[in-house]
C-alpha cells in the first residue's frame, strides 16, 4: 500500500513538471524525429546547391566567352584603323588611337581575370607578354609623334610593332577561348546531373551554327585536293552538304559556304574532275536551293559562290540547263546583273557561263532571250579590260567577254535574235575587239569567239553596213585566216 502511494506521487510530479517545462518535454519527445528530418532536408539542399553551382559554373563560363569574343572582335576592328592611321601618317590620330587601343587591350585582360579566377600559368604569361608589346607600341608611337614635329619620321617600326602586338593578341584570345571551352567540356565529362548537363549542352548548341560555318571553310580548303575529294564522298558528304544548303534554319553565311564548297568539288579545273555520288540523284534540290541563294542574298561574296557552283554544274549534264529553265534562273539571273549584287566581274564570268551554256539548249534560248539575254550579252561584251589593274580582273574581263561573245553566237541559232543583236549595235563592238589588241587584252580566245559571232550574225542577216575591208579581212577568208589578219597586224581599222 505504501509502494503504491509512492508511485502515485511519483506519477503526478512528472506530470506536474511535464505540465511546468513543456518546451523541454517536446525536444526530447521530437528528437529522433527531427533528426530525420534534418537528414532529409539536408539532403535536399545538398542536391540543389549543387546543380545551382554547376549550372551558374556553366552560365559563368558562356559569360566569359562572349566577353572575349565580342571584345576581341572590337580590338580588331581598331586594330584595323589603325594600321590605316599610320599608312597615311596621321601621327597626331595615330598617338590618340594607340591610346585607346592599348587602353582597350589592359581592359580585356582585366576582364578575363575577372571572369576567369586562377587562370593557367600560360595564360598569364601570354597576358604578359602582351602587355609589354602594348608598352613598346606607346613607345615607338611616341617617337614617331616627336620625329613628325622636326623631320619626316619612318613608319615601318610602328608598323612591325603593331603587328607583333597584333599576333600576340590574337595568340591571347586564342589561349582564353580553348581554356574556357575545355572547361564547358570538362562539365560535360563530369556532370551526371540532368540539369548540368542540357546547361552545357545547351551552350554547345548555341555555337553549332558557328561550328557548322567553321567545318564548311574547311572543307572548301581541302576539297581542292582529289584524295579528300574522295573522302568527302566516301564520307556521305553530298547529303551533309544538301542538308545544310536546304535548311531555312541555317544562316547565310553557313549555306554560302556550302555553296563554296559545291563550286570547289564541281570545278572543271579540278584535277581527276568526277561527280560526286549523289550529285545527279539531287541535282534538281541544289540547283534549287543555290538559285535561292542567288535570289535573295544581299552579300556578293554568297552571289558568287552560289552562281559558280552553278555555272560548274551547267557542264555536267544538259538536263542542268533544263531544270534551271523550269526555276526561272533566267530571269533571276538577268535582273542580278542589272543590279548591284552581281557587279563584280568575277560574277559577270559566272552569269555568262551560265547564260552560254543554257542558250546551248534548243528548250532553254528562247527563254532566255525573252528575259533579256542579249542585252545583258552585249553589256558584257563591252567590258573592257583597259578599265581594270589587277591579273586576277583582267583574266576575268577576257572570260566574261569571251563567253558573251559564244553566248550570242549561240543566240543566232534563232534567225530573229541575230537582227535584235544588229539592231541592238552589237555588231560594232565584236569588230572592235577583233581589231583593237588592248581591247581585248591580247586574247586570242576572245578574238576567236568575236570573229564566230560576227560570222555567225551574217550568215543569217546580211551586214550591209560592214566596211569593205572588215568583210574582206573578218568575215569573207576561212576563220584561221581571219585570225591571223588579226593577230600579226598592228594597225588598229576601227
């Protein structure tokens, strides 16, 4: 009984203290529980910082790239100016320039090692060495800007200097970029989170285009040469080069170089020339898309890569012509000559292959003509290679006007067009380059087709107004000796 009473005592002072100290009661109830639930959050969080800080690593790392490459890009274009300040020797520009130049360069080197933390030990020692090519360049300016006030100064020692700064920029950039690269590439080997990792490919997909740009340079660096010719083709690369040329997703500047790389393989002066294995299966998808680019590309440089896988390609196949004739090349041609994206001569020389070959084609010259193809023929015709300086533009102007002379020939198949041609005044300008040497830069396939044409034209329709000794000496003797007229007298006729 005494026993009972003591426990019953027992019993209400721990409920009388547990009433007292609740707080203490409950940690000691929760305990176990709470340690859970610690465990479980800190878990939680655990995974979640841990992707935050690799995505935020991989954000970081694109951050930096696109400061050095933007940067870079704005470096150079003053590095361009000035190179031209100092060929005009313009020292008080060139001192102001060389300023912000420099001061622009310790800017991006600031930049790199604030977004890049503990930068290789190459790197800063690249940083380095920049930085003392800057100081000589401030220097050698600095003289020059002195020499200019009392006598003429000598601007080849900033021009080397500029340049030595100018390499080692670039060997910088080149550095900054491959480290910060690796380190995308590093994420991506050691990520097995799925958010790290579509961060870094998400990055990588950013720059495919740019990626699909720089492989498609390459391959028309290489594919001048036959063995990787036939590794392309081995390789699928007609199907590659299809794709990327046919999706509208593409930029320009990428299909502009696939273009290039179609002209390149097609070439006729390539050596061991061949058609690629699927080139006539989609023959029709490239003609169409290249065409396309002619059509509304804005950039000469697209026009004439796209027109002279075209003009290559007219040699292959006569079908060619007749699908370019059923996309309407004619007209998209013509009026591009008529405007000023196909200025250049070298674009003239691949419109005027094109139009040559296509006028070939019986279906084709009707069409042709009717889009105004012998006007642009003639336009062509009165090229002249006296309005040019080059090697490169002269050679071009004799092409252009050599095959606007076949074209037209070509023309007078058609009894109608070879009057148009008469009526058009064209006839005065084929005798002149058959007559006058400098007109035509000496070029006896120029002289040749000239003289076919003139023959030609009378065949058809009698040239009444000819000059007696331009019928006697052109048109009357067999073509060789009419050639030989030509070539071995000095005296101009015209």
């Amino acid at each position: 009984m005494l026993r009972h009473t003591k426990t019953k005592a027992s019993s209400v002072t721990w409920l009388r203290k547990r009433r007292e100290d609740p707080v203490q009661q409950w940690l000691v109830d929760i305990r176990w529980a709470s340690e859970m639930e610690c465990m479980n959050i800190l878990q939680g969080k655990s995974i979640v910082q841990s992707v935050e800080k690799s995505a935020f690593h991989t954000s970081h790392i694109k951050g930096a790239i696109d400061v050095v490459k933007n940067e870079s890009n704005d470096i150079s274009g003053e590095f361009s100016v000035l190179f031209k300040l100092v060929e005009a020797e313009n020292w008080s520009a060139v001192q102001t320039f060389t300023i912000q130049l420099t001061c622009h360069v310790r800017g991006l080197i600031q930049d790199c090692n604030q977004t890049t933390p503990n930068p290789p030990l190459h790197i800063l020692e690249q940083q380095e060495v920049v930085m003392g090519e800057c100081a000589k360049l401030a220097q050698q300016v600095e003289s020059a800007f002195i020499d200019s006030e009392s006598q003429c100064p000598s601007k080849i020692p900033v021009i080397n200097q500029l340049t030595f700064l100018g390499q080692s920029f670039s060997r910088l950039v080149d550095l900054c970029l491959g480290y910060l690269v690796q380190k995308i590439v590093d994420i991506l080997d050691e990520a097995n989170d799925p958010m790290v990792l579509s961060q870094a490919i998400g990055f990588v997909l950013l720059h495919t285009h740019r990626e699909a740009e720089i492989l498609t340079q390459s391959l028309a660096t290489i594919s001048c040469v036959t063995e990787s010719l036939f590794e392309i083709e081995k390789e699928g690369g007609m199907w590659c080069l299809l794709d990327l040329l046919s999706d509208p997703e593409v930029r320009e500047s990428v299909r502009g170089e696939v273009a290039g790389v179609i002209a390149q393989v097609t070439s006729p002066c390539l050596e061991n020339a061949h058609q690629m294995s699927g080139m006539m299966d989609n023959m029709e998808d490239l003609l169409v898309n290249l065409l396309g680019l002619c059509s509304s590309t804005k950039i000469e440089e697209i026009f004439l890569l796209s027109s002279a896988a075209i003009a290559n390609m007219t040699f292959m196949d006569s079908s060619t012509c007749e699908i370019l004739q059923k996309i309407q090349a004619p007209r998209i041609l013509c009026s591009s000559c008529q405007s000023n994206i196909a200025k250049s001569l070298f674009s003239k020389d691949q419109v005027a292959t094109i139009l040559a070959n296509m006028v070939a084609v019986d279906v084709c010259r009707q069409d042709v003509v009717s889009n105004g193809g012998i006007d642009i023929c003639l336009e062509l015709l009165h090229e002249s290679p006296l309005d040019y300086k080059t090697p490169a533009e002269i050679a071009a102007c004799e092409r252009v006007q050599q095959k606007a002379a076949i074209a037209l020939t070509r023309m007078c198949r058609d009894e109608s067009n070879a009057a148009t041609i008469v009526k058009a005044k064209g006839v005065p300008r084929l005798i002149k380059l058959c007559r006058d040497k400098q007109e035509r830069s000496n070029s006896d396939a120029v002289l040749v087709a000239c003289l076919a044409a003139l023959r030609k034209i009378n065949s058809l329709n009698k040239l009444e107004d000819l000059s007696a000794i331009d019928n006697q000496q052109l048109i009357q003797p067999k073509l060789m000796d009419s050639f030989l007229i030509c070539t071995n007298t000095d005296e101009n006729f015209v």
